[in-house]
C-alpha cells in the first residue's frame, strides 16, 4: 500500500487512485492489498477505496474479508503470548524499538517487562542498529520464526524487521488466495504491483503468465524483475497501472 497506493504517511489514496479501484471492482476486478499494514491502519485507505474483497494484511499473518470486516481464522496466523515473549527476550536488549501486541510500542525494549505481555499478536516488529542484523537475524532462526528485514525510514545506520510465524509472508498470504478462494482466476487475468525490494516475493507468488507491474519510485531489483513501469506513487502510477490492465494494455 504504502508507495504503491498511498503516498509517503498518508492514510487515504488520491481521488484517481480510488476512482480507478472503484471503476475496477465495479467491473468484476478484485483488487487484493497486500501489506504490513493491519486491519486497523488499513480502514481509512480501505473505506476510500471501497474495498470488498480480501486482503493479505500483518505481512501476511491476516487474510481479511473488507466486506465483513472480518479475520478469516482458517488463514490466519498470529505470534501467541509464549512466542512473542521468547523474542522479546532474545532480541529485545539489541534493537532500539520494538512493538507487539494491538497497543504496545516500547521505545526502550531493554526495560520490557517480559511478564507484562499479554495478547497475541500478527508479528513483533523491531528496529536495530545495522550493526545488530547479523546477530539478530540468527537468534530469529533459533527461535523457529521468520524475520522479514527492510531499510528503515531511508536511514543508512538502522534496519526494521518483522518477525512472524515460519512459513508466514506476503508470498505465502498471496498463494493462500490464489490456491483458494481466488483459484479459478487465469494467470493471464492476474498482476502484480508494488515498489519495495519485499515486493519481489509478490512476483515469487503469481503464477506463470501473470504481468509483474513495478511503481517508478519502486526499488531497482524489483523495477529489474517488473514486465513493466509505471510512472511514481506521486503521479498515481496505481491509476495508470489499472486502466492499463482493465484495456489489456499489458
């Protein structure tokens, strides 16, 4: 969503961008968001757009239903209380924030109170010093989850990783939909968009004959693995990609 439908800290799509979801769904599209976002910060973006489909949410620990406003349970993974206190305590002295849980984001995860946790949660995500990655990166490999590391607000000296349960991931949540409730959609009716460097694993999950679309503001290794480019978030590149696919002009 972000850098692809939404601006840089913006809530809610531009007027063309949501013109051209709408236009699309009203025709028979199914337009899929596929996110870290939760259901939470993902309403205002998702009333604007009028979604009614599902979504692959929490960097695919959540599938969720926009028409109901529901989790789907049977695709739905979520950390559980041991799990989350497990990483807390390994990885939490190393990284200089940390969140989990529906409410709780420490900003001094070495004073976490391990006993305080007490909800599950889609994944824990933290913030470290690159010097820290390495380190990290093992200790999440011991503990039997997977970390999905990103750069962190453009910053050269700090990573952001989301940490999930193994096997959980934007590839898996997209093949989850398109191996069940979306398996009778062609390949060649299927496309895929995005402008981050862990938007590679959204082409990883389309099937052969499906268009790889990347934003012009995307990262270069996925602008090198995209069929095409679109122009930048700024110039509602969304818009453009999904006339473009509902003309046939991929």
């Amino acid at each position: 969503m972000d850098g692809t439908a939404l601006r840089r800290r913006k809530d809610e799509p531009t007027q063309r961008v949501t013109d051209a979801v709408v236009e699309f769904e009203d025709q028979g599209g199914i337009f899929v968001p596929v996110t870290t976002r939760s259901d939470a910060l993902m309403k205002r973006a998702a009333a604007s757009m009028r979604l009614r489909g599902l979504g692959v949410l929490d960097g695919g620990a959540t599938i969720f239903n926009f028409a109901t406003a529901q989790r789907l349970p049977e695709y739905t993974r979520w950390l559980g209380l041991d799990k989350i206190r497990k990483i807390v305590s390994a990885i939490g002295p190393l990284c200089t924030e940390i969140s989990y849980e529906v409410k709780y984001r420490a900003q001094n995860p070495k004073d976490v109170v391990i006993a305080a946790i007490t909800e599950a949660a889609p994944s824990v995500f933290v913030v470290f010093e690159n010097d820290h990655e390495e380190t990290i990166a093992e200790r999440v490999r011991e503990l039997e989850v997977d970390g999905h590391p990103n750069a962190y607000e453009d910053s050269a000296t700090h990573r952001c990783m989301q940490i999930v349960y193994a096997g959980v991931g934007k590839q898996a949540g997209i093949k989850t939909l398109l191996d069940g409730p979306y398996a009778d959609i062609a390949p060649h009716n299927t496309a895929g968009i995005g402008d981050g460097e862990t938007d590679l694993r959204i082409y990883a999950a389309l099937p052969d004959g499906a268009t790889k679309l990347a934003m012009d503001n995307a990262h270069p290794s996925l602008i090198a693995a995209a069929d095409y480019v679109v122009p930048h978030v700024d110039n509602d590149g969304l818009q453009v990609a999904i006339d473009g696919f509902m003309r046939g002009a991929y």
